[in-house]
C-alpha cells in the first residue's frame, strides 16, 4: 500500500501557505454553480465531470458546472457540444477572477492531481464551499474530513463523482453545514497563526543546534 510522505518522512513539518484575504463572508445557500480549478490536459480528468454532468444535468437543469484552467479547450468543449450540454458546462481560462468564481459558486470540484498544496481547496473551503476531492495521494486529501467539511471521492469512479455531487446539489441546507465546518477549518491559516508556526519551527531548528 502507498504511504503517505508523513510516514516516510516523519520529522517534515508542513507548514501551508497563508490565506492572505480571507472572505468575510461566506457564499450563498442560493449559488447554483459548481466550480472546478486545473487544466484542459488528461490528468486533470475534466472528462470525468463532463460525464458525471450529462446525468446530474438531467435532474438540476438550473445548475452550472465551470471548468476553469489552462490549455486547448477545444476537445472538452467538442464533448460537451457532443453530449448537448453547451448550456449546463462552461469553459473558462485560468485568468479568470477568482474571487468572483468563489463568491458565485455552491461547490468545488477537485480530480487533479496537479494542485499539491491543495491550494484551490483551502481558497474554497474559506469561502464555506465544500469540496468533493478525488482520494489519491497528496496533500490536498489532508483538508478533506470525509462527510464533516466536504467529501472524499473514489479515483475516478464516475457513481460516486455523481453521487456526492448530488447530495450536495439537493440539499441546500447540508450543502451550508458542509461549507460553514470548511470556512471554521480555514481560520488557522490566517497570516498571523502561519508566521507564528514558522517562527515556533525557527526557535525549534535553532534550539537543537545548539544542544548538538
């Protein structure tokens, strides 16, 4: 079995980057967008969601999915025309305002593997957008308590992918309680709590040099 890096290197402290701004708000119970961060390339798994959409499509037609990123649209969105689905899936390129995505949005979506920091998922989950992340190996895995602040998903396992994001698309109200545990986890990544882990790492390096 595949062990995570804590394990093989159980002396790594990490530390995550800061949210500088965090929100002041949460999003809205009302937003009826799913947003989903990575690039237009295979291993983002774009396709899975388009797949996943053609289904959850059918029973929420006043839903968006937005897949927001870099490179050749063009493939993604011959699926999507392909599948009739131009108005319920939108492209966007990474340069996007990110800020106004989150604000407008109910859920984030995240199948890549790419984002190791989890840098996307800790921008949601301080807006209070619970996250439904594909379980694969990685950092990002680590801000997701499966059913208290969003969901694990199975790596790509299309059913549970439409699943997940139908019982949040339903339920308006579970969909906030998800969200409000998320933005609650976020806190501890202020500016201020960062640079005070990483002095408290600093005293700790430095204290042990000197005992050597």
């Amino acid at each position: 079995s595949q062990k995570s890096w804590r394990q093989i290197f159980p002396k790594i402290v990490a530390i995550r980057p800061p949210i500088i701004d965090f929100p002041e708000n949460p999003v809205s119970k009302e937003n009826c967008k799913v947003i989903v961060w990575g690039d237009f390339v295979k291993e983002s798994r774009f396709d899975l969601l388009i797949h996943a959409w053609e289904k959850i499509g059918r029973y929420f037609p006043n839903w968006r999915l937005q897949l927001c990123g870099n490179g050749d649209q063009e493939p993604y969105k011959k699926i999507i025309r392909e599948k009739r689905l131009s108005k319920l899936i939108l492209c966007y390129p990474q340069s996007e305002n990110r800020s106004e995505k989150y604000s407008q949005s109910a859920i984030l979506v995240h199948t890549s593997e790419h984002d190791i920091y989890g840098g996307a998922i800790m921008e949601a989950m301080a807006y209070g957008i619970p996250c439904v992340v594909m379980k694969v190996p990685g950092t990002p895995n680590e801000l997701i308590k499966n059913e208290e602040n969003g969901f694990l998903i199975k790596p790509d396992h299309l059913m549970d992918l439409t699943i997940k994001l139908s019982i949040l698309i339903r339920n308006a109200d579970y969909r906030q309680k998800l969200g409000s545990k998320a933005r609650e986890n976020m806190r501890i990544y202020n500016l201020d709590t960062t640079m005070k882990r990483w002095l408290k790492l600093l005293d700790e390096i430095e204290t042990k040099k000197k005992h050597k």
